[in-house]
C-alpha cells in the first residue's frame, strides 16, 4: 500500500515570490515610455512663474548696483540692451554681464520717438540716480521700473 509520502509534492503558485525577467522589462519599458513623453513635453511653465522671476532678476541687478555705488564711493552705471536682453554693470573698472531668462519682452520706453534699443541708469556714490525707465511685459503682465533722482530708490509699477 502507498502512503501519501509517497507522491512527490507539488509547489502551490502562490509559494512563488517576486517577478519574472518578462514582467520587470515590461514595466520598465512602460516607465521609459512614459518619462519620453514627459520629457519631450518639457516642464510646465507658467506665465506668472516666469514674468515674477525676470521682475526679480533685474531689481536684484539695479539694488546690487546701486549697492555697489555707495559702499565703493564710485558711480555705478547699469546699462540695458533690450535687443539683446543684457545688463552690463560697470563700477570703476569692475564689469558685470547679466542675461534676461526666459520670454519677457524687455523694452525702454522714450518720450516721443518711441521705444529705445538701448539706455542706462547712472547709481552715484551719493545716492542719486538718473536714467532711462525699464519695460518689462509678457501677455498682459507688465512693470515699468524706473529712478527716483532726488532719493534714488528703484521704483517698481505696473502701468
């Protein structure tokens, strides 16, 4: 007579752990389609992310300037391409090149010939200032910085 050690035992399916090749290579093939789409999507912008960090760009460039001016005793000048969308910081013989980032329009609006390709905002050692006004826009966002001459400040407005 047999007994039931006899028969050899069979595995369960579930005493089987993890996962086959074929599983792991699908999924990873399902992962790396998906970040292809991601990537070639590019990151979310948003217009306000963009146009709030330009804003903060050039007022950290016109205050550091006019923070050079007077702890150096030497008249800063910013000078602005909006073609190129460049500041060039000059103190004495120091000189200092920054890029707008990102799509906002830089412009320099004049008195009555229209908009200017270039202008400058002169920071003396004493505190006063002069120069040209500074456009910012993108879509329906926009801010005029400008000088004040008697105190100095930077004033920053929508228009």
């Amino acid at each position: 007579m047999t007994s039931l050690s006899d028969f050899p035992r069979s595995r369960s399916p579930s005493s089987d752990s993890g996962y086959t090749l074929l599983e792991v290579m699908v999924v990873l093939v399902i992962a790396g389609l998906l970040l292809g789409v991601a990537v070639e999507r590019g990151p979310f912008h948003s217009d306000a992310v963009t146009f709030g960090a330009a804003k903060t760009q050039v007022l950290s460039i016109l205050q550091n300037a006019r923070s050079a001016a007077m702890t150096s005793g030497l008249p800063t000048v910013v000078a602005f391409d909006a073609s190129r969308r460049e500041f060039v910081t000059r103190t004495g013989k120091r000189e200092r090149i920054d890029r707008l980032t990102g799509s906002v329009v830089m412009t320099i609006p004049a008195s009555q010939e229209g908009a200017a390709a270039q202008g400058e905002i002169l920071f003396d050692a004493n505190g006063a200032t002069s120069g040209a006004p500074l456009l910012l826009t993108l879509g329906q966002r926009a801010v005029l910085f400008t000088v004040s001459p008697a105190t100095g400040r930077i004033l920053v407005d929508a228009p």
